[in-house]
C-alpha cells in the first residue's frame, strides 16, 4: 500500500469482511502504518478461509516486518483456509 495510505487512511477491516471483500483483505496484511491493521486482517481471512488469499497471505510473511504476533497471526490464517 505505501503511499496510497495517506489518501485513503486505514482499511475498515469490518467492512471488508461483511462484504467478503477478499481482495481487500489480503492488501490489507500490506498496511505498513499499522501494525493493528495487519493483524485484524489476518484474523478476518482466518475466519474467511478463502483459498484465493493463500499465496498473498504467504507473500506478506516475507515482504513485510511483522512481529512475531501478526507473523503467528497469519500463519494461523493459512492453516484454517481449506481448498
């Protein structure tokens, strides 16, 4: 996301689960201004266990500093998604 943070402000994760919104989702696991961000959406995509967020879902493990606690987060979203 980067720099289009600062137009758009922070994603509204409830939004996006009520609309299934997937897509949004995943970029939101991209957020690097909020930690808490990444963390909410790696819990959402859990709970969606929707296989179309597993590649991005792994991307974000390496492409992002996370702590530990969204590194666990995401990981655990990855093994409640089913094919």
């Amino acid at each position: 996301m980067g720099i289009m943070d600062h137009f758009f402000g922070p994603p509204n994760i409830e939004k996006l689960k009520q609309k299934g919104n997937i897509q949004g989702l995943v970029n939101a696991l991209f957020f690097k201004t909020d930690s808490e961000i990444r963390r909410q959406a790696a819990m959402a995509l859990r709970e969606s266990r929707d296989s179309k967020a597993v590649s991005k879902a792994i991307e974000s493990l390496f492409k992002n500093v996370q702590s530990d606690i969204e590194k666990e987060n995401t990981v655990l979203a990855l093994t409640e998604i089913r094919n």
